[in-house]
C-alpha cells in the first residue's frame, strides 16, 4: 500500500527525463547517464523541491500569509542548516523595503551621451508634424535651380488669419478668401 502511494506521487512529480539529461550531462566529465542515475537524480530533486515547499509554506502561515514568497523560502533554507550551507549563497540577495524607514535621496541617473545626427526620440514619432514655413526653407545654392523651385505667391494656398494676429476680423468669418482665377506661373500655349 505505502508503494502504491510512492508510485503515484513519483508519477505525478516526474521531471522530463530528456530535460534531467541534458543538464547532467552539461557536465564535461559525464559521457552517458543510466537510466537508474536518472531516476535517482530526478527523484532526489523532486524531494528536495517538495522539502523546500513544506518548509516555505511553514514560514508563510507564521508570518500570516497565504502566499509563499522568496523571503519565506530564505527563512526556511537559513533554518535548515545542511541546506543553507550550500544553498543561501545562491539565492537572490534580498529585495529593499518598499518604504525606507529614513529621507529618501533622488535617485541619480546618469546623463546619456547624445544621440548621433538624424536621430530621433520615439515620442516623436507620435507628433503632428510641425508644418515648415516657405521662407524658413532654406535655397539651393545654384540660382538657377532655385527658381525651378520655387512655388509661385499665386498658387500657394492663402494663410488662414488667426484671432490673435488679426483681432478685427469677426470669428464667424473666419474663412479664407479663394482667389476666383488662378494663373498658371509658365505662360501656356494657346494655339
């Protein structure tokens, strides 16, 4: 009866044996594993795991909680001393309060070294694009690539006043004038 219960509790722990292998045979000196060292291998793991859990959720449920976190487990492996002997140096060193008892100091982060040229922020990409002004554009250097071009003042689409540059002009009228004619900048043939 006591290996029927044995049989099903190792049934329901077991490890993937390809997995156990893999990681024993990590070892340089290991050629080939047997599938009795696996077992015990996998066996031996499965207890120790489930030692450290009983021993967890001790501290959990004196400490008054519900869920077993990694300053239980630490508890636990401190109080057992073949286990802290070996195992206390590998856990994670302990987290820091969420409160500090005393001031708390900004934290200093240090400057970044600026972005290469052409570069931009990603918040950027999120932005309307800021519309550029014609007479900010800056001119080619060669005169005659600069009048090719250049748009004419006719066939640019008038500028919307606004109220604060133009105070006198009553908000419901805020629409701009289109001009009834536009003429071409190039002379057209017409015959």
């Amino acid at each position: 009866m006591a290996e029927e219960e044995e049989n099903e509790v190792s049934a329901q722990l077991e490890f993937p044996k390809s997995r156990v292998k893999k990681i024993i045979t990590l070892d340089k000196d290991v050629k080939r594993v047997s599938s009795e060292a696996l077992f015990l291998v996998s066996r031996s793991t499965e207890l120790f795991l489930q030692f450290l859990a009983e021993k967890s959720a001790k501290v959990a449920i004196e400490k008054k909680r519900k869920t077993v976190n990694l300053e239980h487990l630490r508890m636990a492996v401190k109080r057992h001393q073949p286990t802290r002997d070996f195992l206390l140096d590998d856990l994670p060193p302990p987290s820091r309060p969420a409160k500090p008892d005393g001031p708390t100091q900004p934290v200093v982060r240090p400057k970044l070294d600026a972005p290469p040229p052409g570069t931009r922020r990603i918040d950027q990409f999120f932005r309307k694009p800021v519309p550029q002004n014609p007479a900010q554009v800056q001119s080619p250097e060669n005169p005659a690539q600069a009048q090719s071009s250049e748009i004419p003042a006719q066939a640019q689409a008038p500028e919307i006043p606004s109220q604060a540059q133009s105070p006198e002009v009553p908000s419901q009228a805020q629409s701009p004038e289109v001009p009834s004619q536009v003429q071409s900048p190039v002379p057209v043939d017409e015959s």
